[in-house]
C-alpha cells in the first residue's frame, strides 16, 4: 500500500501541502488572468486536489525504476512522460471546472481569460509532480536503508547466538572428557565407586541436556547443576573434595547462561584439588553486592605444585560467553590469595520478566 495512504496523518499533511501550493498558484493565475483571489482559489484549488491524488501515482514508477538499478535515459524518458501526463490532466480539469462554474453562473475566472495562464498552470503542474517524485524516491530509499539496518541487526543477532551456542557446544565435550578420565581411574581401582559414579554422571548430563539448550536459566538451577558435578568428583576424590555452596535467597531467580559455571568449577577441582594431597573445600558463593549479581568460587591450591596452564577453554569460554550476553555490564575476575584461588563474576542481576524480554 502506498506509504502516504497507509496512515490518515500523513494523508492530511500531503493534501495540507497541496493546498497551500494551491493558494500560491491562485495567486499567480489572479495576477495573470485579472481575477479576484477568491475566484482564483474557486478555480484552481479543487482541480490541484485531484492533482495531488494523480502524483501519488509516481510511487508506483519510482518502485518499479529504482535509481540504483535503473538507466538514466529510460528513467527520464519514463518520469517526463509521467509528469507532462499529469501537467495536462490538471490543465483540462482546470478548464472544464471554470466551464462549470461559468455555466452555474458561479462568479469565476472567465476561461477566455485562462488561456493566457495555460503556460503557468502546466509548469506548476509538472513541478508539483517533480516535487513529488523526488519525495517519493526519498521514501523509497528511507525504507529499503530501514529495512538493510534491520537485516544487519538480525544478521548480527544470529551471529551472536551463533557464537553462544558455539561456546556452549565447546563446555559439554569438555567436561565429558573429564569426567570419562575420572571414571577410567576407578573401573580398576574400585568399580563400584565406577558405577556409582557413572549414575551420577548420567544425571547430571539428563539435567544439562534439560537446562543446556535455554538461553538463560535460574542461578539456582545452575548452582544445582554444579553440584551435580562435584557430586560426581567427589565420588572419585573422596575426603579430599569437600563442597560449600552458599546462594543468597535475593539471588536464586536471578538469570544466568547456563553451564556458565561448569568451567570455573572444573578448574577449581582439576588445578585445585586435583594438585593438592591434602584436598580441599571448593567454596561457591552468590550474592548480591551493590546491585550486581556476585558469584565467588574459590579453591585452595598447593604453592608447590607447578603453574597450572595457561591459554585453556575454561576462563577465555566464560569470558566470551559473558561478553556476549551482557557486554560491558558483566566482568570476571581472578583473585590468587596465598595458598588458594579465586574468581569473582558480577554480572546484572537479570529476573525472569527481564531475561524473557532480553531474549524475546
């Protein structure tokens, strides 16, 4: 539908325009055709109406030749023909609308007297037209550079959940590497702690697979997710892992990327625990802190042991994970205090209402 008709406001302030040039023309033709202003508006203003609805029609030969993709002559050729059509359309209504205010003995300009003002009539008229087509090619182009803005965003959008899913997809074998290494090292030693630990593992993959696909879950779902896993861990570390997990009651519906933990805590138990013969507490902490969402795992880690290895999936996957999904307003810290390990998230502290509308 055309642009100018699809709204009633914008019908308005195009004929208000029309209008006006209406009055402008009026007061030219009285100065040429020795006519009163009241005659001259009787005269040129309903005839300049059917004018403005006979110049929309240029929107349709503006789609159909954009300027982008269409030579120079032919669109010429095509935008003359159109405006010297209309100039001669209103020219005509113009003289048949004095014939019948003449023959209604209306007070008129006397169309013997028009003549003289043809010339001006179809150069107002084309103008008009002009004016219009270049209005109209403004639109058009407005529109398709709205719509490419729009096509760039949902194209920046896909990327964007593209990379998400990407670096879920990264977390999964990880961690299944890992926990199929743990199981190896029991089915020798202790198969029962083996099947044990392979019943456990398959009930943390059925709630990742549960939770895994959703773009944001419950911080208290991830922290259960958590523990699942060290649950699994603590099968094969025994006494040594030990787990404190603390989430502040303000912050459980709070939203979170799922699995976002799953590396920070492998890591905690892999370059903590794992290194230490003494063992140790994994401590999880959430919170809230100066309206942020603050989430603390700390673990200790044995000073003798060699430097854990740098350049891993775990902290570069959590750190483009949260860019992603929050920007600058989430961050990720890492604290080395004497004989122990920590990182701190802070992250907005999203509710259900806001995490739907983020991702809707």
């Amino acid at each position: 539908m055309h642009p100018i008709l699809a709204r009633g406001s914008r019908l308005a302030v195009y004929l208000a325009l029309f209008a006006a040039a209406g009055v402008v023309l009026a007061e030219l033709l009285a100065r040429v055709a020795a006519a009163s202003r009241v005659q001259a508006v009787l005269l040129v203003l309903p005839p300049l109406l059917v004018h403005a609805f006979s110049c929309l029609a240029s929107w349709y030969l503006c789609k159909r030749q954009p300027l982008d993709a269409t030579a120079v002559v032919p669109l010429l050729v095509s935008q003359l023909s159109a405006g010297l059509t209309t100039s001669a359309l209103l020219v005509a209504l113009v003289l048949g609308w004095a014939r019948l205010l003449s023959a209604g003995g209306a007070a008129s300009v006397d169309p013997a007297r028009i003549a003289d003002s043809l010339p001006l009539l179809a150069s107002f008229a084309f103008l008009l037209y002009a004016l219009s087509a270049a209005v109209h090619y403004l639109l058009i182009i407005a529109e398709q550079r709205r719509r490419a803005e729009a096509r760039a965003y949902e194209l920046r959008l896909l990327a964007r959940e593209a990379e998400l899913r990407a670096l879920k997809a990264q977390v999964d074998p990880h961690f299944l590497f890992n926990s199929l290494n743990s199981i190896g090292a029991l089915v020798t030693s202790d198969p029962q702690q083996a099947r044990r630990m392979c019943i456990e593992l398959a009930s943390f993959l059925r709630q990742s697979l549960r939770l895994g696909g959703a773009e944001m879950i419950r911080l208290a779902d991830e922290i259960a997710l958590a523990r699942s896993y060290l649950s699994v861990e603590q099968i094969r570390f025994g006494d040594r892992l030990k787990v404190d997990c603390r989430l502040a009651a303000d912050c459980a519906d709070c939203r979170v990327p799922p699995l976002l933990l799953q590396p920070l805590i492998e890591n905690a138990v892999k370059h903590g625990i794992a290194r230490s013969l003494k063992g140790g507490t994994v401590h999880i902490d959430a919170r809230r802190e100066r309206g942020e969402l603050r989430i603390t795992i700390d673990n200790p880690r044995d000073e003798q042991a060699p430097p854990r290895a740098s350049g891993g999936i775990g902290l570069a996957n959590v750190r483009q994970r949260l860019e992603r999904s929050f920007g600058r307003s989430a961050s990720l810290e890492i604290e080395a205090p004497p004989q122990g390990f920590r990182v701190v998230l802070r992250l907005p502290r999203l509710r259900e209402a806001t995490a739907a509308a983020t991702s809707g």
